[in-house]
C-alpha cells in the first residue's frame, strides 16, 4: 500500500536532460553506499556524466554483500548484517526500482517478535495500519505496557513524541537525551527495552547517547506519522546479486563509470572545470560536480586533507562529526537446523550483549541453499553500541551463549563456519547535534555532501536518510545547471492528528 498522507517534494523544474546544455557536467561521486548511488542515478538519469569511486570492491557500502570462504574451503555469500527495507523508505525503493519495478527481490517480513529479560514479548503482527489506533493496539497490549502506564504518563511532556513536526521537533528535543526523556514523561522503565530501546540500537546508540528529537522522529516515521507501519521487506538473495549489482549494470548503461578498489584522497577548488578530486591511485580528476557521499570518517579524512575547502565554520562541522560505539555482527553456519517456524528476526531488549538475532536461512537464497546442502542453517547475532574495551574479551562467547540461551537447539550444533565482524562507522546522533550537523549544501560550489549523517529537515532515517540525501545532492547539482531534479517522497512532516498537534502546542506554551 502507499499511504494516502504521503508528501510529495518536487524538484525544482528545469531542462528534461542535460544534452540540452552547451557543454555536459561531470560530476565525481565519493562512495558508493546508498546515499552516492542515489546521487550518482539521479544526475546519470539527466545525462551528466558520472565516475563513482568506492573504495571497497563492492557497491552498497554498509548494506554491501561478497563472497568468502569457510576454512572447509566452501565459498559462501556475507554481509553486514540484516537490513529492513521499511515500505515509507519511498526513495530508497525508488532508487531499487531503477531495475526492480515490482520490488520482487524484495520479500515481507510479517511480523518480527521482541523479548525482553524477563521473558516478555511483543508483536507487531496485526496492528492496525491507520495513527493513532496502530501505537495504541500496540501499547495496550504489550507485557511490558498497561493502561495504569498510559494513565501515568505526562501527557505534556509526551505530547511532541505524538505530535511531531519535522524540523520543529529538533528545536524541542535535541538538548536532551532519549534516556532523560522516556523518565520525564513516565514511559514506564519495562517497556522502555522493548517499545523503544530495540529501536535505539537501530542507531547503534544507547538511549542516553542518542538525541530525543531523533527518538520523537523515528516514532513518528514508523508509528503515528506513517499507515505504512512496522511492516518491512528483506532482501532475497545476498545484498550484492538482490540490489547492487544490478543497479551497478543499470548505472553503467546510463554511462557511470564505477571505479571499485579507488578511493578520494583530497579536494581542491581548482583545475578547468570547478573542483579537482585525486584518488589514491594518483589520478587527478577535473569535475564540475562533487558528491561527497563517504562515511562520517571518510567524510572527515578527505576534507582535512583538503586545505582551504570550505569556510572555518563548515569545516569545524565536518570535523566534529561522531561515529556511534562498535557493533558486532557474528554470522554462523552451523551443522543443524533451527526449530521449525523460528522467526526470520528476533528483536531482544535487556539481554546484553544481544540486541537482535537473524536467522539468515529463512530468507536469504545463499544462505537457503548452504543450509538445504549441509542440512544446517546460518544465523546471525547482533550487538549494537558495544560498550566493552578493547579487545572485547569474552563478547564472542556471551553472544553465542545468549543464542544458545534464546534458540536452545543450537547449542547442540556444530559451527562449520564463523565470521565476526566488528565495526564503527555509523553516525552518531548525539543529543545537541542538529545545528551543528553538516547539511547537503556546502559553501563550497559545486560540491554537496550525502550520507545517513547528513542532516536534512525532513522525516527519514537510517536507509532513507541516506537515500534522500544521495537524491537531494543530485537534485541541487541539477538546478545549479537548469536541468530538472526528481520528485522526492516522505511520510508527513508533521503529526497526522489535529488534536495531539494542538496538545502539543499548549504544553509548548507553558
């Protein structure tokens, strides 16, 4: 479905494609995760000519997929961990719609369960899909929420997290932290670990790490702002053959060149056109255009090697950007199946180290067919904001013993094969950061930024913040030529009820 209360973002209007110019752009496109290959479509769409550099030797960055192999030599497909492809992610699935109409390498997951320390769970299965009615079915009967906790909560406090209006709801919240918020308006402390902290760790941040207003902004995007709901889809197949090689033959037929295993070194106003790019290989390359679309890190690396880029101000943005704490994402093939019927994804609140656990097998071809071959399955174990120093001793085996504990079955089963990944490369949304946060445009002409860090003032997040900023930078690029951009869609940018909209104003006031 597509929720009737979807807001439309045109693009300024202008020429329908760029051979119309005197002379076609080229544009240089920085990282080839989500947010540069949603620039790199939109501006190769309008006939600008496009180079990618990614450093890695594949497309998707986080959400990228490769082959390896086990120590028994058999090769195997992996990732990065599990993704949910929400249904109000609008431009993302316009972006893998470029070479998947029907979204058919896609497929629904129709309910993820939560379980909590004690025991308890929740459902998003059969939720009403029209705000309010959806949180409030949910709440009323959730273990961990009671009409006593409903009656409790102060209805001032809580009044933006059901009334938000985006950016306006950064001016309200973003001083404080997600933790600080959840006691000031008596959200009781069970549910907090189930209703909000498995949605926290979406950010790889704890909630007194995380900023409200990005806590208020992500209830609204997927509960009382959207009718699209909890519903999500997952990938088929492993990232790599499901989404990134195809849209990567779909860019080079619109004429991107996609250079893997290169990655941008510096950037200098200079040259013939506007700005110079020198890549690691040593290659300097003339653009009219730069999208800077690498991670925060990446982001921060080429603009200090960068002297002169950009004002005082921008460049202190940039450099004070934060990456979230590590996670870790421990795939294993094991030599026995799971129990029949195991969820696809288990979400855990108040179970450290765990915050989710995949069963890869259940939904992902490659690993389908490992397990039909071995008659085992591939699971997945997640831990989101890793607290513990390095070398985090001891967090493999608690892990694994918390799989054990949760999915009994596979404490009998051999392992055949074994990845741990670490990483921290995530943005960190830390409360106060919105003003200082970079945003698409730069004082620099010609050059935009991307990436699920960049601050944008409408109601995306995660995928979809990189999504449409990739497809925003694309869009400014275009208008400074005269050529048109592309419609952008969002869930509304403000909360759907008059009434929750008008609650919040007065406790504003007072």
């Amino acid at each position: 479905m597509i929720d009737p209360r979807r807001v439309s973002h045109p693009a300024p209007s202008g020429l329908p494609h760029a051979n119309a110019l005197p002379n076609t752009p080229h544009v240089v496109v920085i990282g080839g995760g989500i947010a540069g290959l949603a620039a790199a479509a939109g501006l190769a769409e309008r006939g600008v000519s496009v180079d990618i550099l990614e450093r890695q030797n594949y497309l998707g960055g986080r959400v990228g997929g490769w082959t390896e192999r086990l120590p028994n030599g058999t090769e195997v497909a992996n990732n990065r961990g599990f993704h949910a492809f929400f249904r109000q992610y609008y431009n993302l699935r316009a972006l893998l719609r470029r070479t998947d109409p029907g979204l058919d390498r896609l497929r629904p997951v129709e309910d993820y369960p939560l379980v909590d320390g004690e025991g308890r769970k929740d459902t998003f299965r059969g939720l009403p899909k029209t705000p309010p009615w959806n949180a409030l079915v949910f709440a009323l009967r959730s273990p961990t929420f009671r009409f006593r906790d409903l009656v409790r909560l102060n209805a001032t406090a809580a009044a933006p997290l059901a009334a938000v209006s985006v950016p306006e709801i950064y001016e309200q919240l973003d001083g404080i932290d997600a933790g600080r918020f959840l006691t000031d308006i008596n959200f009781p402390v069970a549910a907090r670990h189930l209703a909000f902290e498995v949605f926290a760790r979406s950010f790889f941040a704890r909630p007194e790490r995380l900023s409200a207003a990005e806590l208020a902004a992500m209830f609204h995007i997927y509960f009382l702002g959207s009718s699209e709901g909890l519903v999500f889809d997952v990938a088929v197949s492993n990232f790599d053959t499901a989404l990134w090689d195809p849209l990567g033959e779909y860019l080079i037929e619109h004429g991107v060149q996609i250079r893997s295993g290169v990655s941008a070194e510096s950037i200098v106003v200079s040259g013939p056109k506007v700005l110079q790019v020198r890549d690691s290989s040593g290659t300097t390359i003339d653009a009219d255009g730069v999208v800077l679309a690498a991670d925060p890190a990446g982001q921060q690396k080429i603009v200090a090697n960068s002297p002169g880029l950009g004002d005082d101000d921008w460049r202190a943005q940039v450099a004070g950007l934060r990456t979230a704490p590590p996670f870790v994402v421990q795939r294993l093939w094991l030599d026995r199946p799971v129990q029949a019927g195991r969820p696809p994804f288990l979400g855990t609140g108040g179970l450290e180290p765990v915050d989710n656990i995949s069963v890869v097998s259940n939904f992902e071809r490659q690993a389908a067919e490992w397990a039909r071959a071995h008659n085992g399955s591939v699971v997945e174990v997640h831990s989101y904001s890793v607290v513990d120093p390095p070398p985090y001793e001891g967090l493999r085996e608690r892990m694994l013993a918390r799989l054990h504990q949760l999915y009994p079955e596979t404490a009998d089963a051999g392992i055949v094969g074994e990845t741990l990944l670490l990483r921290d490369d995530c943005p960190l949304f830390w409360p106060g950061a919105y003003q200082s946060r970079p945003t698409v445009d730069t004082p620099v002409a010609g050059l935009m930024l991307a990436g699920d860090g960049i601050r944008i003032d409408l109601p995306v997040a995660l995928m979809e913040r990189a999504a449409t900023t990739g497809w925003s930078a694309a869009n400014r690029l275009l208008a400074g030529w005269g050529v048109s951009g592309h419609t952008l869609h969002t869930v509304p940018v403000q909360g759907r009820s008059l009434v929750l909209r008008r609650l919040a104003e007065r406790g504003r006031a007072s």
